[in-house]
C-alpha cells in the first residue's frame, strides 16, 4: 500500500555536529533491503510512528549496498523526535522518492558540487556515488559552512582536502565564524580553505562550460548567488541542478503543499523534483 | 450512450430501489444550504437544489480521514468503506471528481480514494444555474462520462443516460420501470438544454488566460485582493477540486494510535511553512494568488482545475468572486 512504511532498525547513531546526527539505517526484512534501489537526490519519509512522519534526503550512496544513511537536523518536533533514537530502535520507512540526480547522463563530465550548511547531505551521496563509480572526470565540492563545528562529514571534508586529489576531487571549504581549528585548516591547504561565502570559491576556477555540471544545494537564498556565478561563466542553466525543499506531507504528488509555479507551470516538488535545473526555475515562478 | 426513459410516476420505486446498490446519499436542504445526506424516502430530498456547500468529494477524500491504525508497533489498514450511492450529482461536480481522480488514482494510487471510488455509484441529474454558475464556459456543463447514470428532466419523467456498465445493471435490474425514448422526449431533452445553456449570466473569458495570468504575477489586482481576503479557507473547503490534505498521528489511548490526513487549506500560514521556519508562500499575496494559480492551471489533458461550480464564490465571507477577479487581473494587463 502507497502509505505502509517498512520497519528499519538502527544500526548506528553517529553525532556530526552539536545539531545533526547521522543515522545509519537497514530494513528488517532482508527482502525489502535487498529491492531498495535509490538514486543520489532522492528522499525517503521516515515515519515515527504514532508521531508523524517527516521526508529527508538520503547522504549515503547507492553504490554501498546493504544500508542507508540520513543526516537530521534537530530541528523541528518530528527531528527532535528522531533525535532520541538509539541504536537497535525501529522507524518506519517509505520511498525513494523524488527524481533524484541524472547521474548516468552527466557521466565523463566533471561535477560542481555547490553545498551550503545541511545542503551537504544530498550532495555527499552524489560525492561518493562519483567517487565509487569513477566515470566522471573531475569533481569539485565548493562547501560554504558557518564555522569549523558545523562542517559535516568532518572526517570526509578532511580526508579529501588531504588526498582527494590523487582521485581527481577537488575540495574547497568557505567558512565565516573564525576560529583557531578554521585557521589552522586554512595554513594547511590555502588557498582551498578560505575565510568567506560559497561564492568565494569561485575564485581562480576555470571550468570547460561543454562539459560540466552544476549540482547545487544549500539554503534558499544562496541559490541566487550561486547561480550567478555559474551563468558568469558561461554555464547553460540545462547544466545547473538544484535539488529543492518544501513541505511535503505525502511524498508521491497528493497532498499539494509542494506545489510551486503559475497558471502555465504547476510543478510538484515532491514529484517532479526534488531535483530541477535552473531552466525550470526560469520557467516556474516561485521554484527558487 | 445508451438513453432510457423513466416515466414520473415510477421514478420514487427508482429511487428506492437505488438502496439495494448501498448507502443513498442526495441532496437535502438544511436551513438555507444543501448538503449530500444519508437518506430513506424520496421525500426528504431536494431536486431542484443549486450545489450542496460541500461537493462530493467529501465522500471520497474526508475531511477528516483515517488512514491507518498503530496496533502493537504495527501500522494496520484502517477498516474498509462500504458501497455508497450519490443521487443527484451535477455535471460540475461529475466533473470535479475527474479532476480529483487525475490526482489520487495517478501513480501510485491512492489505495484509500480507490477504493471508495470503485465502491461508489453516481447518478447526475440536470441542473438549472443560478447567479453563481460559470461552468459553460469552462466545458464542464455537461459531463459525458464519470457517471452510471444521469437523469434529464422532462416534463413527465426524465431521459435517462447511461454511462457505465454498472449503471446498464442497476437499470436493468428494475426494467419494468423503464421505456424507450421517443422523439418527443428527445424534443423535450433538446428544449430543457437550450433553455439551460441561455440561462447562465456569469461566465469566465478564459481565452489566453493561463499565460495571462502568469504574466500578471505582480498586477495591482492581486494586492487589492490580498486586503479583502479574510484568509479563511472556506474557499478551499467547499471546492470540489482542492484536495490539499495534512497527515498528524493521533492517540486513542495508550497503546493505541492513528494516522490521520484532514483537509488543508493554501490559505494557512504553515502551508508552505518548512522546519526551521522558512516560508515558501509567507504573505497572505503569495498564497491568494497561489490558489488562483492552481486553480487556473491549464493541463493539455485535462483543461483548467476550475468547473465553475460557483462554491467559493457563494460561501466566501468577503464576497470575492472568482471571474471578476480573473477579469480584473486581464484587465489590469490591457
């Protein structure tokens, strides 16, 4: 039935920062986890049940089978909620939904992944979607955060700052509240490590505008910034993706609050997203 | 389409027999509104009626809807529905279901909306507009499908349509209480039309609309509107095309839980409203003209979310009326 969600334990409860968790998830009947396939960009709808349900977007990779991953923010009562969970406990699980990422069509490209904040979480998927599968010729990750602490995938961020490189990942990190962890990362590999906004990271980068990608997300506002350093450059808004939020109570095109757009151009976000390119945002008031 | 002709004098045996297909629901009159009600006898309902305050869909999608039960950490399929009969739906409401069925039975189905639907009989019946009416020009005046059956009046009896299989059974199920149609019925059929079709004093222009709308996004109509609009919602409630719902977990007791989904309306503030507190339609503007966005929405497939019923214009407590506003924005454009 389209609203049965699927019973998940939890494997593992990993604090990223003092706000998000990192939830590591597998369903109980192994025939459901087997036949759960996902793209990078899609989302599920966690049910807590007897409390609500709530979608969020999957940060781990479909190229790593047997498990998935959430990142949730603390955020709201339903995330608060969530936030109790241990390790060993149940939530309801239903989905994938969304678009998600064209991830087959951008292959040979090179990737610009712009992240904001908790615009990391769907991003990561596609990170190490590209780095496991290896069929795209460079990625850049731009990753803008408030300060040192917030950063999330820590560990990951560091990791390919130090050695990304030699898998043609290109890691560069803004961040805006100094502090001695900031600066000390920033002696270590300026100038990929700077104080500032996302747009910053631009800076000094030349892309082959025929053969890239855009994959954009992050906080609302930011998306207006972003995109315009892109179109500076010369980059199609076919080739910007942005992946979207919005309320959504029942993920499949239903319930209407996600609706966006005009009289010409009513799109669910749920279903038509939650990945859409800059042209549809030029054709769809209201989408960003 | 298959006619038939129900003779007056055995049209209350048809209406009683109607109770063996399920539940009768028709319109009875309540004070100064019509609303769908359960019924007995013939006697307590209302043939002539305008539109009910809630369309239909009431019916179909709840206003406040059990979805499933929590039992013992387990999700359970709330119970089932029992077979309903609607006596007496207009073409617009016909209509209006069409348009809900576009959303709800497109992939993946609304188990829920489905199995209501196919557990349902619908029987239209020929209306004449009053000052509300607009459905004429949005081709929604006349339904030729999305019915069992539909019944025409004449002056002594009424032309029966049928539209369905289901609605061939149930005709054919009291056959002794119907004859053939004659060319005078026809004549009859075809005056009480063009009588209806030159009765309706509202309609909507609608030529170029969706793209003049769109182009209007920032006209002076909508902020005039945005003043006048209560916000209320009752718009929503009553259209029998919006079908924005909200899901919430409720406690029966202790052990017991269920899930609900209730009308919602674009008119709330929390529509749009994302944790953390983000707003995506955050003045009363945006979501004044978000409705009628959606609403004027033109599908290729399927026309505009609009049948004209005139709900939202008769039951809005600020006396906004939809044409005029559509007329003014297209004009504000000039």
């Amino acid at each position: 039935m389209t609203f049965q969600t699927h019973e998940a334990r939890i494997l593992e409860v990993k604090e990223l920062t003092s706000r998000e968790k990192l939830f590591t998830l597998r369903f109980v009947d192994p025939g459901i986890n087997r036949g759960f396939k996902y793209k990078p960009g899609q989302f599920v709808i966690v049910d807590i049940r007897g409390f609500g349900e709530f979608p969020i977007s999957l940060c781990s990779t479909p190229t790593r089978e047997g498990y998935f991953q959430l990142c949730v923010r603390r955020v709201g009562r339903m995330t608060k909620h969530m936030h109790t969970l241990k390790e060993g406990d149940i939530v309801g699980i239903r989905g994938p939904y969304g678009n998600g990422f064209p991830m087959e069509k951008m292959e040979g490209s090179t990737l610009i992944l712009v992240a904001g904040g908790l615009g990391m979480a769907p991003l990561r998927s596609v990170l190490w979607y590209a780095l496991d599968s290896g069929k795209y010729e460079k990625i850049y990750l731009f990753y803008g955060t408030k300060a040192y602490e917030d950063i999330l995938f820590r560990d990951e961020v560091i990791h390919l700052l130090k050695h990304g490189e030699d898998m043609n990942c290109h890691v560069k990190l803004a961040y805006e509240v100094e502090s001695p962890s900031c600066i000390y990362l920033e002696k270590g590999y300026s100038p990929r490590v700077c104080k500032g906004v996302v747009t910053d990271l631009f800076r000094g980068e030349s892309f082959d505008v025929e053969n890239t990608y855009a994959l954009i997300c992050g906080p609302p506002v930011m998306y207006k910034f972003v995109i315009k350093e892109l179109l500076d450059r010369k980059l199609s808004p076919g080739r910007i993706y942005m992946t979207l939020e919005r309320r959504m109570r029942c993920g499949v095109g239903k319930c209407g609050h996600c609706i966006v757009g005009t009289s010409t151009s009513i799109k669910y976000v749920c279903k038509d997203g939650p990945v859409f390119t800059y042209w549809d945002a030029l054709s769809t008031r209201g989408l960003i | 389409m298959r006619y038939v002709k129900l003779p007056q004098e055995n049209f209350e045996e048809f209406f009683n027999s109607l109770k063996r297909w399920g539940k009768l629901y028709a319109p009875v009159k309540k004070g100064d509104i019509y609303s769908f009600q359960n019924v007995e006898t013939l006697s307590e309902i209302t043939l002539d009626y305008t539109r009910t305050m809630l369309p239909p869909k009431k019916f179909f999608v709840r206003p406040k809807d059990e979805m499933l039960k929590l039992k013992e950490g387990h999700w359970e399929e709330a119970n089932g529905t029992e077979p309903i009969v609607l006596f007496g739906v207009h073409s617009c409401d016909i209509h209006g279901l069409e348009i809900l069925d576009k959303v709800y039975l497109s992939d993946p189905v609304d188990p829920y909306y489905k199995k209501r639907r196919e557990n349902s009989i619908i029987i239209g019946i020929s209306c004449m507009p009053d000052e509300y009416c607009f459905c004429k020009s949005l081709g929604t005046d006349f339904a030729m499908h999305g019915f069992d059956l539909f019944l025409h009046e004449l002056p002594d009896g009424w032309l029966v349509r049928v539209g369905s299989v289901k609605g061939h059974e149930i005709a054919w199920g009291s056959e002794e209480l119907f004859e053939n149609v004659t060319e005078e019925d026809f004549h009859h059929f075809r005056e009480f039309e063009e009588k209806r079709t030159n009765s309706f004093k509202r309609s909507l222009n609608k030529e170029g609309l969706a793209d003049i709308l769109d182009l209007a996004f920032d006209s002076p109509v909508w902020k005039k509107y945005e003043r006048i609009c209560l916000g209320c919602g009752n718009c929503n409630m009553v259209c029998p095309t919006c079908r924005c719902y909200e899901v919430c977990d409720l406690w029966i007791n202790a052990y017991e839980a269920v899930r609900v989904r209730r009308y919602d309306s674009c008119f709330m503030e929390t529509h749009g409203l994302v944790a953390g507190g983000h707003n995506f339609r955050p003045t009363r503007l945006d979501r004044f003209r978000h409705r009628y966005y959606c609403k004027n929405y033109f599908d290729p497939e399927s026309g505009f979310n609009c049948v004209g019923c005139g709900r939202c214009d008769e039951f809005c407590p600020a006396k906004i009326e939809h044409v005029k506003v559509l007329d003014e924005v297209r004009e504000g454009l000039q």
